[in-house]
C-alpha cells in the first residue's frame, strides 16, 4: 500500500492521466506550460498591469562610456578589472556598457566596485569572475579549503552609493564549479567541504550591496554559477520612507541559473546540490533592505531562490510574478534577530510586511543531483531558530503553484536544532491564500510544518485559506505551538499537535488554484545524453 | 557545560530496566533516593504569572513538582523503537521547605532525561529527536549547543539562565579570520557563546589557540575547522610543552601532520616525540593558522 502510495502519481504523470483520480483536483501533470507565463517573455509584458508594481525599469539611453571584449574565454593571465573599473570610476551617475567587438565576447575580472553607477552588460557578453582567491583575499581564509569563516572573501561585484544598477541582457558567471587558480578544487568544493558540519564557507558573493546603498536596480542580467550568493541586498529609500514599493530596490526580469552546465571543464558533473550555498536573492543579509520589488524573474539554483534575511531589518517588499526551478525555496530566515532604529527613533524588528504572490515553484525543472535529500527541495519557507531568532510579522503568500516539492510549506523555529541562544523566533501573522501544491513525479510525499517555538512564543495567526496539498496524508502534517485559522477556502489537510490551536472557519468548497508551470531556463544537455 | 558526545542510548535502557530511575511522576513517584509529589502551581509558577489587569492566567502546559532527594520527576524516560519518550523538566531549586522545585511539561515529549551526560553541575542533560529543542517543551529551560549522537541530540540544560565561561569579543587581538573570546578560568569557547552574527556549524568546540593569560581571565582566538578526514590523528593540545600563547598546540598519534588535518595549520618546527595532555605518546607540534 505504501509503495502504490509513492508510485501512483508518478504513473499517473506518465500515462497522462488527470490527477484528479487521486483525490479530486485539477492539476493536470504534463499539460502544456503556460507560455503567458514564458520567463523570456518580452519586456513590458510582466507585471505591466499589476498596481502594487512601479514601472518596469528600461535600459539606459546615456552611455558614458562602452568597453569592447578582447578576448572570447575568461583569460586569468588578462584580466579585466582594471579597464572596467576605471570606466565605472569615471561615470558616477551613468552607465557603463560592456560590448562585443563581434568575435570577442568574454570578460574576465577581479573584485569590482558599482559605485553609484550603471553597469550595463549587452547581449551576447559575459562577464566571468576570476577564479583567481588571491585577489579575493579578506581575511587569510579565502580559497583555503576546509575552514568556516564566511567572511573570507570580498565580493565580486561590491555595489554602494545613490541608484547603482547592473542591467542588460548579459550574463556575469561566477565561475563557482571551475578549479581555483592554482588549486585542483573549486569554490563549490570548498563549500562541500564543510556539509559535514554545517558550515559557512566564505566564498565571495557575485553581487553585494553595501550599507547605505539607496534605490538599487538589478534588470534583465542572467546570473550564473556564484561562488556563494548570488545578490546580496542591502537597499532603501533615500529618503527612508516607502511612499511605493520599488523605491528601496528593484529586481526584475533577472534570471539565476545555477549551475548552468551540467559538467564543469574538467567533465565533473555539476548539479543544484554540488553548489551548495549558492541562494538566488537575499535582501537584507549584509544590512537593512527595505521598499524592494522583485518581480518577473527565474531562479534555479542550490540553495534558498529567496531568502529574506532579518539579522538587520527588513520590510515593505513585493515579490510577485516570479517563477522558481531548483532550490530550497522562497523562504525567509534563517536570520531574524535584527533591530534598526529609524531617523524618527522607531524601533524596528526582523521582517515585516512582505507580500509573495504569482509565485511558481517546481521541482521537475531538472534532477538535483546526488546525495540531494528532501531538504533540497522546498516551497515556502519561514526558518529561524534560537540562535538567530526574532520577529516574522506580516507575511502573506498567495497565488502560488508549487510540483514536486518536498516540503511544500515549513515554517520552523529549529531550522538547525543543534543552535543554542536566547534570540528566541517569534512568528506572526503569517497568511496563505490560494496555494496548490501538486504531485506529478516526485516519489515523496509533501510535507507541511507549521510551528511556533514554544508555548510562551507560539505562532500565528496562521491563516490557511484555500491552501490544497495534493497528496498529502495526516502523517505529513506536523504543527506544534501554533494558533491556526482554517478558511474561509478550502484547506485539505487538519493540523494538530502539542500546543496548537485550530480555528475552523472553511465556508465554501473552493476549487484549488489552478496551476500551469512555465518551461524555465536548465543548462544545454550534453551530446549524448538523454534528458 | 560540557557535554559528552558519547552517550549509551543502551545504557540508559540498561539502567532504566534495572531499576535505577525508576518512578514515574504521574501525581506522586517515589524511589529509593526520593520523591516527587505535584505541586501547586502557585508556588512554582510553572505557567507563568497571572495577568495583573484581571485577564486570564496562561496555561503553558507545564505541570509543577517538589522533590525530596535526588529524585527528579523526569528521570523514568522510554525509549520506543529508538524514539525518547519522557517529561522535560526544568529546575526552580530549593523551596522554602527544602524540597526541589521542578516545572515539566504536562505531556510527554521526545526528549529523555540522559543521565549518563556529562554536563557541567548544576546543568543536566536530554537527549532528544526531531527538531524541536528541550525548550520548546519548557520554556523556562536553557539548553547548550546540541550533539547529534545518530538519530539523536544530545543537549545540557538548565533551569536558570547559563553562565557562559566565555564571552566573544572582537578585542582578544585575534587575525581577521579568527574569533576572539575571553574567558573566565577553566573555561574554553563553545559554539553556543557565538554571536547571533556568527557563522555557526554543527560542532560544540571550536579550534583554540594556547590562551593568553590575563589578571582574572584569559583569552583565546578560536576557529571551526572542517572535520579531520578519516583517520586523521591529530588532537587540539593546549599544553605542549613552550607553545606560546595565540598559537596552536596539537598531538597527533599518527604519521600524518597537523597541516593535513586541519588545513591552514603551519607548523614551521618539526615535531617532538612526547606526551599528550592525557599522557599518551604522540608527535607535539606547535602550529599557526595562517
């Protein structure tokens, strides 16, 4: 019985069968993807008649200056650096754009500065991060392997000042599964080195915005194989107000795919479980982030696609129309200790208001590759644990579309047991609000956790409303101190547990939401292989 | 608080079928070595203080004990299919009238009191599955860096808030890519004393260097290191002999060097044939971690 139970929707994806003979819903595994959906659709489409979105940002009509390629493979004996860096320090306030000349279309640089610029990267070029560490160097640890210190390294690109941007229809690629300079392992294995223990390694960021950085903007630019995270936001409001959502930052058409080969040039295979720590946007890692959109965008990666950290202060963002492969999820934490005392002496904790909706998460994109466990695969997530815990407050998913997630929903307060401390999380409000998660050919059953930390900090409100998890069963449902709020739509599963309370007020049968998954972005197939 | 890593889940079966622990404390448990009786919630305040403004008094689950003895309510955990079944308690100390006050969780949880742990008195340990800390049953309970032993976690904890040993500072002199910590005497840097701003990993001691000895204190620069590979030999050795303090002591058994267990680690003299801290012939290096 166990055995039919993981198997059937697996063949019922293959026979074509509708999934509705499992338990009564729509979601029709292998129909067509939504191509009104597509990634690559063309700009100005997106969002366009969304009114909690601004304007979708444009390229730049100035260029103050545009640096031509000279070379068609990232060259470590030529890097560079130093003819993009002196045309970025020379154009404050306008853009800089990287060109082909034609047959040269390759770039190769060292640590960068965006200071109150625009770096513009056209079509067709790509920009490579050095695997040279030396260069990186921070604090003696960058490029040794086997050492937790995740503040080894400086950044690839470091971007500070007044409306930065990196834009185009380019690509910077980060190099993350190639060999070191000098050495015969890769920043991705120096990640994996530390697995066993859980560590941090220190590898650089591709894109990190420094404190202070106001009215950021990040458009269209393809994102490849980051040694670690691939955009770390620290970004508001000059003014520190947010009279509109985009005022802070602005992340849209953007797509992270990580990695994007499926062997690295040594014939290594590469997967999203091989790049560990590799998490797509994370605002408010390095400092406060606030006002920010992150719209229309795709990222496949080997960690979080999202993850909003609060070890400073986060708030007021949108994140709609997005569409997710591979990862651990649209998640927030695991930081959310973080104060910040605002001009008007506000005190402000954690992570507040933020709004998630027209999201796609699906797991069938492409394998995650050997030793993955269900931990590699997610939907939404709310992580913390006592070590780093503080406010979540304010949060609403809705309209979102998750196939073949492990854990389609998890909201844990001991996203690492072991951590002791005394920041203890504290969860509020959190709303779901049309989320469907689908079973087409994963093996494993979706998992839901909702959980407080303890009875004196239980969640919640926890609102479910219309939140359908295809084949779930009673067992997959763990809820421990948490006060939840059944309806008004349809939930298909009941939580119980230690210290939880359930509110039932379902008032209709509604239908689940109807979900349709774009074909996203996975890396070229080698010749001969059979996907 | 240390913690042993080398718990007996066996052994604590062993000695729960032989008698010892025995008692469970439903509303009275009694053993050789005391007693344990309900208390009123009044007098421990187990589930918190009631509402001044007239609002409803707050039920966290928690059940109240007194104890006469070395008897702990919480001391007759099963184990079911390797799963700990038992009560989680935390210590209120002596009551006025000599007893020991203890608040437990009402129900029964998957963590188990561990009476073989080694944690540092008054502290005591569980050992618990799933995610859910000791904390998460009591929310009184202050539980130190946590241990997977298999399937399990071992955790020391306390009633009453810890007393670290340690504080991480960013003034100890250490590299850049070392953490700071001073220490009270006897005391080395655990993982649980890190900053919330701290890369932290799955281990409970961090690579120490030889302290610096201060007035009232010392000092140590610490970092975690990956694990030693398989059948790596080297040890952290805080007394070989004419290490300076801020550098590394370490005594491997084996031929391997202590730059191939823990990378970064320079040891510009060769090593000298001697004995480790506990005695035990090994090759003493004296090391930098670049």
């Amino acid at each position: 019985m166990r055995a039919l139970h993981f198997v059937w929707p697996a063949l019922c994806c293959a026979l074509g069968c509708s999934s509705d003979k499992i338990a009564g819903l729509q979601y029709q595994c292998g129909s067509a993807p939504d191509a009104t959906v597509a990634p690559d659709a063309a700009p100005g489409v997106c969002g366009a008649n969304d009114p909690n979105l601004p304007l979708e940002p444009t390229l730049p009509t100035d260029v103050c200056q545009t640096v031509v390629a000279d070379k068609s493979s990232p060259d470590e004996n030529d890097l560079d650096s130093n003819r993009i860096q002196a045309a970025l320090a020379a154009c404050s306030g306008r853009a800089v754009k990287l060109v082909s000349d034609g047959a040269n279309n390759a770039f190769v640089a060292a640590h960068l500065t965006v200071d109150s610029s625009t770096l513009w990267i056209d079509r067709g070029v790509t920009l490579y991060a050095s695997r040279n560490a030396d260069l990186y160097q921070k604090t003696g640890s960058c490029g040794v392997l086997g050492v937790n210190d995740s503040g080894a390294c400086n950044d690839f690109i470091t971007v500070r000042g007044t409306s930065p941007a990196i834009v185009g229809d380019g690509v910077i690629d980060g190099q993350g599964g190639e060999p070191l300079v000098g050495h015969d392992y890769s920043w991705w294995q120096m990640s994996g080195a530390l697995q066993e223990i859980d560590g941090s390694i220190g590898n650089p960021t591709l894109i990190n915005l420094s404190t202070g950085t106001t009215g950021f903007v990040l458009y269209r630019i393809t994102l490849h194989n980051s040694p670690k995270f691939h955009v770390k936001i620290t970004s508001s409001p000059a003014d520190g107000s947010c009279d509109a959502p985009g005022q802070g930052f602005i992340v849209w058409g953007v797509t992270v795919l990580t990695p994007s080969n499926w062997l690295n040039s040594q014939g290594l295979p590469m997967s999203p479980h091989f790049a560990r720590n590799t998490d797509g946007i994370d605002p408010g890692t390095s400092d406060i982030a606030t006002c920010g959109v992150i719209a229309c965008s795709t990222i496949s990666t080997g960690d979080d696609q999202i993850a909003i950290k609060g070890g400073h202060w986060v708030s007021d963002l949108v994140i709609a129309h997005n569409h997710f492969g591979t990862g651990h999820g649209m998640s927030i934490g695991s930081e959310t200790y973080g104060t910040y005392q605002d001009m008007n002496g506000v005190l402000h904790r954690g992570v507040e208001n933020v709004s998630v909706y027209d999201l796609t998460v699906d797991g069938d994109t492409r394998p995650v590759g050997d030793g993955a466990s269900p931990a590699d695969s997610n939907g939404i997530r709310v992580k913390s644990d006592s070590s780093r815990g503080g406010l979540v407050n304010n949060i609403t998913f809705s309209d979102v579309c998750m196939r073949d997630v492990a854990n389609a929903i998890m909201i844990t307060p001991a996203y690492n047991p072991l951590f002791a401390g005394t920041s203890y999380p504290q969860f509020k409000n959190l709303t779901f609000q049309n989320i469907h998660d689908v079973t087409c050919m994963s093996p494993v059953q979706p998992v839901v956790t909702l959980e407080g930390f303890n009875a004196s900090l239980p969640a919640g409100p926890i609102t479910l409303d219309n939140v359908v998890v295809d084949n779930i069963g009673p067992q997959a449902v763990a809820a421990a101190f948490a006060d939840i709020r059944l309806g008004p739509g349809n939930v298909n599963f009941m939580p119980n547990g230690l210290g939880v309370t359930v509110t039932n007020g379902i008032t209709d049968a509604s239908a689940p939401r109807a979900c349709q998954f774009p074909t996203l972005p996975v890396p070229p197939v080698p010749p001969g292989w059979l996907r | 608080m240390s913690l042993s890593s080398t718990t007996s889940r066996l052994f604590v079966s062993l000695l729960l079928a032989s008698g010892i622990g025995a008692g469970a404390c439903s509303t009275q448990s009694s053993s050789s070595h005391g007693v344990c009786v309900v208390s009123a919630d009044s007098a421990l305040g187990c589930n918190g203080v009631p509402d001044p403004d007239g609002g409803a008094t707050p039920n966290l689950g928690l059940v109240g004990y007194s104890c006469t003895g070395s008897a702990r309510p919480d001391e007759a955990p099963t184990y079911a299919d390797g799963v700990p079944q038992g009560v989680v308690c935390a210590d209120r100390g002596a009551l006025a009238d000599g007893t020991q006050g203890y608040c437990c969780s009402e129900a029964l949880t998957p963590c188990a009191l561990n009476p073989v742990a080694i944690c540092d008195a008054p502290n005591y340990g569980y050992q618990c599955r799933g995610s859910q800390r000791p904390e998460a049953f009591v929310s009184d309970l202050e539980c130190g860096q946590g241990i997977y032993e298999g399937d399990l976690i071992d955790y020391c904890c306390s009633g009453f808030p810890q007393t670290d040993g340690c504080t991480q500072t960013d003034s100890a002199g250490c590299s850049d890519n070392m953490m700071g910590f001073i220490c009270t005497a006897g005391n080395m840097p655990k993982a649980e004393q890190l900053g919330a701003n701290q890369s932290r990993a799955d281990v409970y001691r961090l690579l120490c260097s030889v302290p610096t000895i201060l007035p009232s204190a010392q000092s140590y620069c610490c970092y975690t290191p990956a694990l030693p590979p398989v059948g790596g030999t080297c040890v952290p050795d805080s007394l070989v002999p004419g290490c300076a303090a801020g550098r590394f002591g370490i005594a491997c058994y084996g031929p391997d060097t202590p730059g191939q267990d823990y990378p970064g680690m320079a040891c510009p003299d060769p090593g000298v044939a001697g004995r480790d801290a506990e005695g035990y012939l090994a090759t003493l290096y004296c090391c930098d971690f670049q």
